[in-house]
C-alpha cells in the first residue's frame, strides 16, 4: 500500500447498522458484519472494509483471533 493512500476507519452513528453490529459479541462481529453489509473490500493486509446500506461501515483487523474493529482515535 502506498504512503498517500487512506485506510478509512469505523464510523458508526447512533442507530447504524455498525454501531449494532459493535454492540454484540466480539466473536460474532465478523460474521454479523459479513452477512449484514452492502459491500466489502479488503484494504491491507489483515483489514477489511465493511459498508452498509445506511452509510455506516466497519474496518475489521484480522490479526486477531476473532476480527476486531479498527477505530478512529476519536472512538477510544
């Protein structure tokens, strides 16, 4: 990947679809997440885009035993 390009983080508003899929198990995220979105697309290595219908989506981090999402600083 190069240096210019821009790993798009998790945005989740209060009733999206990702900040649902957020409220549920960590080990059940990937899976709601694959069977839920609009669309997905591998951004690096281990990372995962997720998008939904809503607008929301959700970056998953596969170095993981089970995927976690990838938040932005202001999420922490």
């Amino acid at each position: 990947m190069k240096n210019a390009d821009v790993i798009p983080a998790t945005y989740a508003f209060p009733g999206s679809a990702a900040e649902q899929i957020l409220q549920i198990k960590q080990e059940r995220i990937w899976i709601e997440s694959f069977r839920t979105c609009s669309a997905c697309n591998s951004v690096g290595e281990t990372l995962t885009l997720y998008r939904f219908h809503d607008g929301s989506q959700i970056l998953l981090d596969s170095a993981f035993p089970f995927p976690r999402p990838v938040l932005s600083e202001q999420d922490d």
